[in-house]
C-alpha cells in the first residue's frame, strides 16, 4: 500500500509538472526556445556517477552533463576529451587532452580533472572499480596529457574509460556537488528532484557547439500508461524501453514515430549462493529446468526480445554463445530431490518497480512455473531506492532485473560482476576468475572470444543465475523531434538532437 501511494504521488508530481509546460504554451522553436521533454523507462535516483557508476539510467542522465574521455560510436572508440591515445609499452597508456576545453563555469580543463575523477570513483569503490583492478597509476604528466600504468596488459582500459566522467577536480568532493553536477557537456542543470524531474538547460559554451536544444527536461511518469498517454498528447516527445505488450499504442500515429535497434541489454535473475537452498548447484540447475522460457519470452516479448544464449547480450563484443537450458519440469524435480528437497521449498524474488519491460509479467510467468516442481516464490517489488540498497547488501534470494554492457565488451559484465572479489552474489570460482583476468589482460582481441566462451560456459553449468532474455531496445518520438538516435548501450545523447514547432 505504501508502495502504491509513493507511485500515485510522483505520478500527480510529474504530470502537474507536465500540465504547467504543456505545449500550448511551449514557445514555439521558430521563436527561440527549443525544449524537449523526455520521459525515461527508469528515473536516476542520484547524479553521483562514481557511487552510482552502473546504473543505466544515471549514465544517461550523467552523460549529457558530464563527458569521458573516449565514447563508442558504431562499434568504435572514438574521441572525446581525449583527442589521441598510444601504448609506449604494453603497461603503459598515454593520452593527450582536447585543448581549449571548459567546464560550464568558465574553469579550464586540465589533465589534474581526469585523475581526481578517477581517484573520486575508486575511493567510492562503486561497482565499476574492478575495471581497473590492475592500474597502477593514474597521472596528470602535464596539464594536457594523462599516464596510465598498468601491472599487466590492460587490453579494456579503452572501453571501461567511456563510463568515467569527468568532473572539476577541486569541486567534485565538495557537499551538494552532485544536486548540480558540473561538467564539460553539452547541458548544465537547472534542477534536480531524484524520483521526480530533471531540467537541463543549453551549454552555450559547449567545446563542440552549443546544442540546438535551449531545455532538456527528464520527466519521471511512473507508470506506463501514463508515460504512453504524455507522448500521445504532445506531454513528452520522447519514450524508451516501450513493453511489447504496449508497442501498439505508439504505432501507426502520423505524430510518433517507432523504432528498434538491437542492444547490449539482458534479462537476469541472480541466485544468492549465500543462502541456502541456492549455495547448491543442482537447486539452481533445477530452478532453470523448471522455466519455459521459449514460451514465456514468445508471449511477453513478441519480436522485441529472444531467449538468451549468454550470460550477457549477444550484440556484446566477445559474447559466448551457448545453448539454452531445455525445459524440463522432471528433470528441475529430480535434481531437487537429489539436492535433498523432494518437497520444494518456499523463498523469494525481489525485482525494482518498472525495472525493465514486462518485469512484473516475467517475475509472475517464472514464479507460476516453479510452483510446478512445488517451489514457493514469495513476490517482492520494490522502489528502486530500497531495491538499490537490498541488492548491493545480497538482502535478497533472488534478484531479478535488466542489465546493460555499458561499454559494448564482455568485460564489463563478465570480470565486473563475477570474480570472486566482486561479491556480488555469492558465487566464487577461482578457475573462472583466472579465465576472465586473462581476458582482460590480453591485448590480443583474437583470443579474448576464447577465453570468455570457457568462462561463459563455467557460469552456465554452474546457473549462477538464469538468464531467460536478451532484449531490443525501442524508442517512440514525436514527429518534431530530429536527429534522434537509440544507441545499443540504451543510453540516448541529446546534443544533437532539435525539435521543429511547437
């Protein structure tokens, strides 16, 4: 009940906030002011990059505020804040900074800024810090140029580097930083309510051109009918991570245009391996058996998703591909018995509050298909706030949600949330932690497919997890809006983007 009234509560929030700037009395972009709202699936419940460093949703927002030094761009690394990169020798990284560049408030940007972001994300030793596990120096040589030092060959240093955002280094520690961020991006706040709104306004100093937009305002709509009904009636002009089962709503309107793109972006339900029944493999293995995934992903998904093959996404550099466990209800009662629960058992499934598309069906598709084999799943939703807080301190059974390889490489899903260090979800196996760190140390981009195929297949006969789908993202824009793009990261960028009438 508490949880539905905080729902209904930032609902009448976002949409009187939405009745206030409906586009009647939006200035018309011909007049000047080009605004653009955007109503995201998940809301950032911060703008703390380094605390909350692998959140999707704050790495969206965090980005059109804040810059790293490189950024993918069709499957390549491309500049950002660093113009030019070279390995000297295979422990050693050198960049040159872009010059003349600024931060919002007029302070110049320098090597010193790169290093204290850095330093900043380690302390808070966020999720992302076993990235950078073999780093052994992180320097400002001069003001222009940034040395990294390795202990071995680092061959994913590149693409864990587009998630560190840079911050002014004599501010970032200061109290209140992040209510408003300061950074070299395109946009600077105005406002920031976690859970409620976010307005943007225009860089008009930006390094790469002042963007066409005047205001960028994210608007948290809770539900999505809610969100649907606010693109409908010209409320918002942009929606992502639309559910199948809602897609009709969006299509075949002069005024929205509908898109898909393939993403990095998956299903996953976690097992604590802490707890029993699930510190034994077989119970886990059963769990599996238990589900049909073929017909479940069929009938939530449509086209929008396929069962996964994978403990990560398939369009994932370096992704295994491997073969779906078969659904077999005796088997999952079989390996149960032999675990020494030939009764079942009851436990529970918590999953964040609009956590991803159809995550309430799937949790309820899954849980009515263990009560099969005699297993009780307690349903436990949350608000993303406590879900964040339970999940990082395993007060869970299972955990259900929607990740993304932030950085388009294996790695980052793989030697991030696996290595016995990780303590992520109970689950260490020094055999798969040597795999994955040899992965990461190999420069050699033939041979890491190799070693995350072994590792892959270690997680899968080990069902560390199930993982039931791998997922397409989708976006619906209205017809003023221009140059929008839905990248695989599931991350937009609006610096390009402009609006036409009002």
């Amino acid at each position: 009940m508490l949880r539905k009234r905080f729902t209904a509560a930032v609902a009448v929030v976002a949409l009187a906030a939405l009745s206030a700037c409906s586009p009647a009395s939006e200035p018309s972009s011909s007049g000047g002011d080009q605004v653009l709202r955007y109503a995201p699936a998940m809301f950032p419940v911060s703008l703390d990059t380094y605390k909350y460093a692998g959140e999707e949703s704050v790495q969206t927002t965090i980005q059109q505020i804040m810059e790293p030094l490189v950024r993918v761009d069709d499957g390549k690394i491309v500049p950002v804040l660093a113009t030019s990169w070279q390995n000297p020798d295979p422990n050693t990284w050198i960049f040159k900074l872009r010059s003349g560049v600024k931060f919002s408030d007029g302070t110049p940007f320098s090597a010193k800024d790169v290093v204290a972001s850095y330093q900043r994300h380690q302390k808070l030793d966020g999720p992302l810090v076993p990235l950078y596990s073999t780093v052994t120096s992180f320097t400002a040589t001069d003001d222009q140029t940034v040395t990294v030092k390795t202990s071995k060959p680092l061959g994913t240093l590149l693409s864990s580097l587009t998630l560190l955002f840079i911050g002014p280094a004599d501010k970032l520690n200061t109290d209140g930083f992040f209510n408003k961020p300061i950074g070299t991006g395109p946009f600077t706040v105005t406002s920031f309510q976690p859970d409620e709104k976010l307005e943007l306004a225009a860089n008009p100093t930006y390094w790469d051109g002042a963007p066409k937009l005047t205001k960028l305002e994210f608007v948290n709509i809770p539900e999505v009918a809610g969100r649907i009904t606010a693109l409908e009636n010209g409320e918002v002009d942009v929606l992502t991570q639309i559910p199948p089962d809602q897609v009709g709503s969006v299509k075949g309107s002069d005024a929205i245009s509908y898109s898909t793109t393939p993403s990095w972006t998956y299903y996953f339900d976690w097992f604590n391996s802490n707890r029993k029944p699930f510190n034994d493999k077989r119970v886990r293995q059963a769990m599996w058996h238990a589900l049909n995934l073929d017909g479940t992903v069929k009938d939530l998904f449509g086209d929008l998703a396929s069962v996964a093959q994978a403990p990560l996404a398939q369009g994932v550099i370096g992704a295994p591909k491997l073969s779906p466990y078969s659904y077999d209800p005796a088997k999952a009662k079989q390996l149960l018995a032999e675990a020494g629960y030939p009764n079942g058992f009851t436990t529970s499934m918590q999953w964040p509050l609009e956590g991803g598309p159809n995550i309430r069906a799937l949790a309820q598709a899954m849980i009515s298909d263990w009560a099969k084999i005699g297993v009780t799943v307690k349903p436990l939703e949350k608000e993303r706030a406590q879900w964040l807080e339970d999940f990082g301190k395993l007060n869970w059974d299972m955990n259900l949600q929607t990740n993304v390889t932030g950085t388009g490489d294996a790695d980052y899903t793989l030697a991030r949330l696996y290595v016995c260090s990780a303590k992520r979800n109970g689950y260490c196996n020094p055999a798969l932690d040597k795999l994955l760190l040899d992965a990461r140390s190999t420069v050699d981009q033939s041979q890491r497919p190799q070693l995350y195929q072994q590792a892959g297949q270690i997680l899968w006969d080990d069902a560390v997890g199930i993982f039931p789908a791998d997922l397409a993202s989708n976006a619906a824009v209205r017809s003023r809006v221009q140059n929008f793009v839905m990248p695989p990261s599931g991350r937009p960028l609006f610096a390009k983007v402009s609006v036409s009438g009002s």
